[in-house]
C-alpha cells in the first residue's frame, strides 16, 4: 500500500465533529486535573504535615503535564481512595474515552465506503486497528459522551467541597 502525496481533505461537516470532540477532550483533562487536586487534597485531611503537603504540591505540579490516559488512571485511584460510589461505571466511560480519544487525534482519514463516512487509519498500542467507517454523528456521539464523563467528573469534585476557582460549565446539560 502507497501514500498519498497529501491526506484526503475532510468534509466540513466530519473536521467540525472532529474538532468539538477534540475540544470536549480538553475539558475532560482539565476537570480530571482539578478532581485529582479536590480528592487528593481531601484525602490528605486538615492536620497534614509540612512534608505530605510539599509531596502533594509537587505531585500537582506534575499533572499539569500529564496526558489524558495518565490523568484517569490518577482520577480513578482518587476515586478509589475517595470510596467514590459507582466509579467502576465512570472508570470504564473514562478507559473507553481514552481510547476513542487517541483515534480521533492520531488517526489518518481516509473516505469511506458510504458517502459521508470516513476510514480512521489507526493502529493502538495492542497493534488493533479500528475496523469501521464514521460519520460525523458517530463522533459528534463520542463528543456527548464525553461531556457527560466530565460533568460526572465535576460534580464529583464539587461535592469534596474544595471546588477552588472552577470556571467550567453548569453541571446541567
């Protein structure tokens, strides 16, 4: 199999999908980083000392730069720490997630068998490749999905009571 010179172009319709769900990723990373501070700041109790408080300073520093997949293994042991009710539902959402995050980010389009459909060309770490065609409905879904997991995530950090200055969207919606 040859490459092309250049990728196909994709139709406005699938980049606009491609992009809202990219952009509802973001927001998934950026509440996961403050439900990992709230939980794990909660955890740590009023009478932490001066040493358990500069160890998870440090480790908040870290997980500005963390990736997605590194953000909701942290999330999940919080979570796990915290005894989170029903968090195995949101962890599997959130592994899920990750890995339809990683197809939309680094795949090479391609179109597909149907009009309006388009071939992600991608291979996972597992070597698996994505077998099917998507439309923009099938990743406009996985941009829903995604809200709902960090609406999830949100309400999960404000109800620790260290909320800090979230400037997020509503819960609702």
């Amino acid at each position: 199999m040859t490459l092309p010179r250049a990728p196909d172009r994709l139709s406005d319709e699938m980049a606009s999908a491609i992009g809202h769900a990219v952009s509802a990723f973001g927001f998934l990373e950026e509440a996961l980083k403050r439900a990992i501070f709230s939980l794990t700041r909660q955890g740590l109790g009023e009478d932490a000392d001066d040493a358990a408080l500069e160890r998870w300073l440090r480790r908040m520093e870290e997980i500005a730069d963390d990736t997605l997949g590194t953000l909701i293994d942290g999330f999940v042991a919080a979570m796990r720490q915290a005894r989170v009710e029903d968090r195995h539902i949101l962890a599997e959402s959130l592994s899920r997630l990750r890995l339809q995050r990683n197809l939309l980010c680094h795949a090479s389009w391609r179109p597909g068998q149907q009009p309006g459909h388009w071939h992600p060309t991608f291979i996972n770490t597992r070597g698996e490749r994505y077998p099917d065609d998507m439309s923009a409905g099938d990743v406009h879904d996985i941009h829903d999905i995604t809200l709902q997991a960090a609406r999830r995530v949100v309400s999960i950090m404000r109800a620790t009571g260290i909320d800090g200055e979230w400037s997020g969207h509503d819960d609702e919606g």
